[in-house]
C-alpha cells in the first residue's frame, strides 16, 4: 500500500496519467499532467487523498476518475475544475467520498 506520499510542484507527461492503487494520504499539490490521451488521474480504493493546483491538458475524457468500492475521503480543489462532471466516479466508488472545497 503506498501511504503518505506527496508530489508537490511538478510537471509530468504521461500518456495514460497518474494511477494511484490503495494508496493513503496521498498528497498532489501544484501538479500538472500534459500528453494524456485518458484520464489524468485515476484513483483507485484509495482514501485521505487531497488533490489541489492540478492541471492537465483538456482531451474529451474527464480528467479524473475515482474508482473502488474501498475509494474514501478524496479532495479536491473545486478550483481546478469547470464542474463536477470532470470527476468520473464509477466501479463502486461512492460519490460521498469524493469532496470538492
């Protein structure tokens, strides 16, 4: 399991984006994806992650995607989005655990 791990002021590029898999207390501030032809961060049965100055490159596809019946307590910045519908939650994810601030 990764757990409390933070990627603060970066720039990656990414075909597929960033997957975090039963991760805990991940932390992504001030990170930007570029090059992604899919979501630029899917999250996976994680819980505690907080997510604010993201950015990526705008492809069709919603730019994050919240996954698992075990995904608890996400964060996001509501500043980093046009609206909700750019955060996909699906495959048993619970739209309670995603919060927008």
């Amino acid at each position: 399991k990764l757990k409390n791990v933070s990627l603060e002021n970066s720039v990656l590029e990414a075909e597929k984006g960033i997957t975090a898999i039963d991760a805990s207390g991940l932390v992504l501030k001030n990170v930007k994806v570029l090059g992604t032809k899919d979501a630029a961060l899917t999250i996976y049965n994680s819980e505690g992650v907080n997510v604010s100055g993201f950015s990526f490159d705008e492809n069709g596809i919603a730019p994050v995607r919240v996954l698992g019946s075990k995904t608890a307590n996400l964060t996001f910045d509501k500043n980093d989005f046009k609206s909700t519908s750019d955060i996909s939650i699906g495959n048993g994810a619970s739209e309670s655990a995603v919060k927008l601030k």
